[in-house]
C-alpha cells in the first residue's frame, strides 16, 4: 500500500493519492500540478496492527522541485492511521 502512495506522488496522480488516501488535502490537485516533480518516500516504517486498524509510524522524506527555485527536501517523523476497507487498506490519517 505504502509503495502505491509513493508511487502516485511520484507521477503527481492526485486520484492515485485519493485510491490510498481518501481524506487527503483538498488543494493536493494544486500542489501536485504545480510541481516539476515530487518525491514521497516513507522510511523505517514500523506496523502496529489491531483488529481492522493499524498504526505506522515512520519517517516521510519528500523531495518537491517547485515550477522555480531550488529544490524543497523535508524529513519528517510521521505517524499513519490505517484501516482496513473492502478493498484492502488505505491511509485514514497521516500526523
């Protein structure tokens, strides 16, 4: 599921995002077509599964090459709130 999500930010697919993460930012269409390119990967992720819910916590690198200027990098502990739907899982909440 992770490497889906890190896919859709990678070809700046906001519906591709939605698929993993339905409760994603509202301006992450904006955001994402703004972009010459963006990069999300997620680092040492460490699962903690309960019933039809997870935790996740890990580290969120995310590389965003602005239309002009340099290169934004930000490394950020993260934690993700998981749930389990018909169709597999899918991020409820990203901290």
């Amino acid at each position: 599921m992770f490497a889906q999500y890190e896919r859709a930010y990678a070809q700046r697919d906001a519906a591709a995002v939605r698929r993993v993460h339905p409760s994603a930012p509202a301006n992450l269409d904006a955001a994402l077509s703004a972009a010459r390119s963006y990069r999300l990967d997620i680092q040492n992720p460490q699962i903690a599964v309960q019933g039809d819910s997870a935790s996740v916590t890990a580290t969120r690198y995310v590389r965003v090459q602005p239309p002009a200027g340099r290169v934004q990098e930000v490394t950020q502990a993260t934690t993700f709130s998981l749930r389990r739907g018909p169709n597999g899982w899918y991020i409820d909440t990203v901290r």
